[in-house]
C-alpha cells in the first residue's frame, strides 16, 4: 500500500512540476498519465517527457512495460540481428516479431516513431500471447480520407486501431501515417490496450453433458508393430450397456513407413451364457495423411451414415472383432463408429493388431502405454455438450481449451475428474494418467442461441502462432446440416444467426484448440 501511495504522489508531482512546464500533459490527458504512471506502466526515462516525439526504440520500452503489465513479457534472443542497437526491449520485441528493421543490419532506435509504425506494433502484439489476437479488423473497412498515404503492410495495424478505437485519427478524418507519435499519445494507448485486453476475456459458459459414452484412444506414438509383444495391443476399454448406444473412435497414425500394415478396430467380448447381438448404428472412417481432411471425412461419413450391415453374433466367452480398418505404414486414420448391444454381459476394448488373430489371443491383449505427451485413451462419460448462449449478453466465449486454466473456464466441458478418472495409465499401467484429451477433440458441442436476431458468429482459432495457418472445423446448422467450415486468427468463419439457433461445432483432429466465438452485429 505505501508503495503505491508513493508511487502516486510520484506521479502527481511529475506531472504538475513546472520545471517540465515545456512537456507539461494536455488537459485531456492529465488523469490518464498520473494512472499511468503510477501503475508503473510508463518507463522513467519518459516521465515528464509527454509532448515529444517518442522514438521507435522508446515505444519498445513502453510495449516490453505494457507486456509485463498482462504478467508476461517478451523473451530476449540469443542473438542480435542489428548492428546499431543492443537495446533489450528492442530486441525482445524484434523476436516476437512485434518490430522490423528499416534494413538488413539496421533498426534505427533513435528515429521517431511514425503513427503507423505505432498502429502495427500494436496490432502483431495482438498476435503474441500477451494479447487475445483480435477479431476488430474483420469486419469493417476504415475510410480514412488520406487512406492512400497508409502503407499497404500498415494496413491490418490501421484497422485494428480504427475499429477499437485503441488509437484515433488526428482530425478531419485523416490518419496522418508518417506524423510523429508523441510521448503522450503512446502512453495513453497502452492504456487503451489494456482495456482492449480486458474486453477480450471469454464469458465462462455453463454446459450439460449429452449424447452417449465414447470409448476414445488417441495414442499415435505407440503404433510400433515391431514394440508390441506378440500379436497387438488394446489402448482402451468398458463394459457395454444393454440396449444402449455407445461410440468407439480411434484416431492414430503410423510412423513405420513401408513397413507392414496394421488392423485397428473394436473387439467384442461376450462373457455371458448365451449367443449376443451387436449392432452398428452408424459408421465413419478417413484415412489419408492429412490430419484434418482425415478427421473431415470419418466425421462427415459418421453423421450421415445410417445402419451398417447385419448385427454381429458373437459366441460365449468369445472375443470377436466387429469393426476392423487396415492402416498402412505412413498413413493416419480417424475412425468413429457407434455401436449397441442388444444382450447382457458384453464388453469392448479398440485395438490395434500385427494381424488378425483367434479368439483367445484378442481376449489376451496387454494394455499398450501411452508416451505421456498428452494423448489420452479411455471412457468418456460422455460425446456431446449442450451450450445455451443468450446472444443479448454474450459477446465472446471459447471452446476446447488446450491449457489448464481453459479447462477450468466454462463448467461442465470437461466433466471427468482429472486426478480420479483412469482415462490412460502410466508406464505402471496402474497410477491415473492426468492428461485431458487436449482440445477436448471429438466432442460435439449443441450451441443453442437466443436473442440471436440480427447478430453473425465469428469463429476461430485463438492461438496467435497459427495466426497465418487454416483450421479446420464441421459445423451443423439447420440450414446446411453438417458441413466443414474453414478459418484462421486472420478469417474466421461467419454465420448469420436469426433468433433462436442451433449451431453444432467439432473439432476436428490435427486441429488448434482454444477456439474462439464471437457474437456481433450483422453488418448492413
């Protein structure tokens, strides 16, 4: 506390000393600058200095303190690119590829910094993890009278400062793009971007869980034919209730090459006394070596699919494989199927095998052991997520968050007990194994909207290193029904929503978790 009341009166006397009569704040800027600078936002060596242009290695000083103010911050290289400066800050933002040299070798720290020049550090710092990567240059052109003087790699910087209004023009519609930027005005646009920041963060959304268990395994890393003991490997299993649907995925590649083909697939063991029923509802399967048009197909042909072949009879106390895909060495596969058992006693496990083998040697498989880099296999409780969205309130939330703190975000999206339920083993292959599916991959999530009427949702990935990447997603609209949607950090995906909606999102596999929404007003 007495630090910063310190640092306040600090502040104050800075600000009204006549001594800097000469650099003295405008009137309008006076209770912005003393927050400023007491929050510790302002680098010392610009205090007092309001009314001057402030230099290009400056303004990195200002941005490395605004970093810091989020509780980050930029890392310093190990080398540096520049031969007429050391500067840290300078070299912290020119690795985060915040900034740019004027040329090969030369960064000129000491030159003004230009209006636009100051409009696009601080849109890149939007796509740096400090910052939420922002959606503000999407949807309306500016239409600033000098828009021609505006060079065409400042154009993104331009706009994201338009439409946030982190920073403004200078008067009579004009942006001014080689002015100077003075002291001052950088000082109070670090403000604005901190709020900028703060309107950024997602509304936590409450969800129920819908739809059936899902036996799921994701565990590429452990498709070695030459590591498995004899004939294969199970990654997960459970029981199978009667009379009710269940789904069973695997998603895996293998890395062998040329070398011989796998056979994946669900066994089914009947540890009754009688013959059982299993039936297979619907049935998807996408092989390539494009992670995400792999997953596209598999789901596409699984939502549209109806039921497949004739039930499968399996014997007492025998182990059967009802579903079976072959994958060659150096392709990856995604394949979802959805099955029922129609009798009592029966339970199934996915496994992946050297080659088909009897009854026996299935029902002995060992367990195959995760890597422990955050893939998962097991029982999930459940396949979809019901999401009431009131439109009206919500402008910006996030699905399939790929970090712990996301995980937390929204109640009921990740409902299994993290420390309690085994969703995959250790090399033990008995202590519970702590990784989330991250992305919270083939999971259907029902977004139900209301008081949509005149609003358009934006998706996209969040994370700003695959800014300039594609995602991939399927979507469900009763307009389209299931379809795949492309987007990026730069070009979401719209949709024009009309009142009461429902909109189905799934992510799919090879894919960027953290994805955004936002609910804005249809453009006229």
């Amino acid at each position: 506390m007495k630090k910063e009341i310190c640092a306040a009166a600090l502040a104050a006397c800075l600000l009204a000393s006549p001594a800097l009569a000469a650099s003295a704040p405008s009137d309008w800027a006076k209770n912005d600058l003393e927050r400023a600078v007491s929050s510790g936002l302002v680098p010392s060596a610009l205090v007092g200095e309001w009314q001057r242009p402030i230099t290009r290695a400056e303004f990195c000083a200002l941005a490395q303190q605004l970093a810091k103010s989020q509780k980050n911050g930029f890392a310093l290289p190990k080398e540096n690119p520049f031969t007429d400066t050391d500067d840290e800050n300078v070299l912290r933002l020119s690795a985060a590829g915040i900034v740019s040299g004027k040329s090969e070798g030369i960064f000129a720290p000491n030159d003004p910094l230009t209006r636009q020049e100051a409009a696009t550090m601080l849109y890149r710092m939007t796509n740096t993890s400090v910052f939420p990567a922002s959606y503000a240059d999407q949807r309306e052109q500016y239409a600033f009278a000098d828009l021609e003087q505006i060079n065409h790699w400042a154009d993104d910087g331009v706009a994201f400062c338009y439409r946030t209004g982190v920073m403004s023009g200078v008067g009579e519609n004009r942006f001014d793009p080689e002015g100077v930027y003075t002291v001052e005005q950088a000082v109070i646009t670090a403000l604005r971007m901190q709020a900028y920041a703060a309107s950024q963060q997602p509304t936590p959304l409450t969800m129920e869980a819908a739809g059936v268990p899902m036996l799921y395994a994701n565990n590429p890393e452990i498709l070695d034919p030459r590591k498995f003991e004899k004939y294969g490997i199970y990654t997960a299993k459970t029981t199978m209730p009667v009379g009710e649907p269940i789904d069973a995925e695997y998603y895996h590649w293998s890395y062998m090459g040329s070398y011989q083909p796998m056979i994946l697939g669900v066994a089914v063991t009947n540890n009754g006394k009688r013959t059982a029923q299993v039936t297979i509802d619907k049935r998807g399967v996408g092989l390539g070596q494009n992670s995400m048009e792999v997953s596209r197909e598999c789901y596409e042909q699984f939502y549209e699919s109806g039921p497949q072949e004739e039930p499968a009879s399996i014997k007492p106390g025998e182990t059967k494989l009802v579903v079976k895909d072959t994958l060659p060495g150096g392709t990856m596969i995604n394949a979802r199927v959805q099955l029922t058992a129609q009798s009592d006693g029966l339970s199934m496990k996915l496994v992946a095998l050297k080659q088909e083998v009897a009854s026996e040697f299935l029902d002995a498989l060992p367990r195959g052991i995760d890597d422990g880099a955050g893939r998962t296999a097991g029982r999930f409780n459940f396949s979809e997520r019901n999401v009431p969205v009131d439109a009206s309130a919500v402008q910006y939330f996030t699905l399939c968050g790929n970090t712990a703190a996301l995980w937390k975000l929204n109640p009921g999206e990740y409902p299994q007990e993290r420390n309690a339920d085994p969703l995959a083993v250790k090399d033990t292959g008995t202590a519970p194994f702590t990784y989330f599916l991250n992305g919270n991959f083939a999971t259907t999530y029902n977004l139900k909207f209301k008081n949509a009427a005149g609003k358009t949702l934006l998706i996209r990935p969040n994370d700003p290193t695959v800014a300039d990447k594609r995602a991939l997603y399927l979507m469900w609209t009763e307009e389209r029904g299931w379809y795949s949607a492309e987007a990026s950090v730069k070009k979401p995906h719209e949709i024009e929503l009309t009142g009461d909606d429902e909109v189905r999102f799934l992510l799919l596999g090879g894919n960027y978790g953290n994805v955004g929404f936002r609910v804005m007003d249809t453009p006229e």
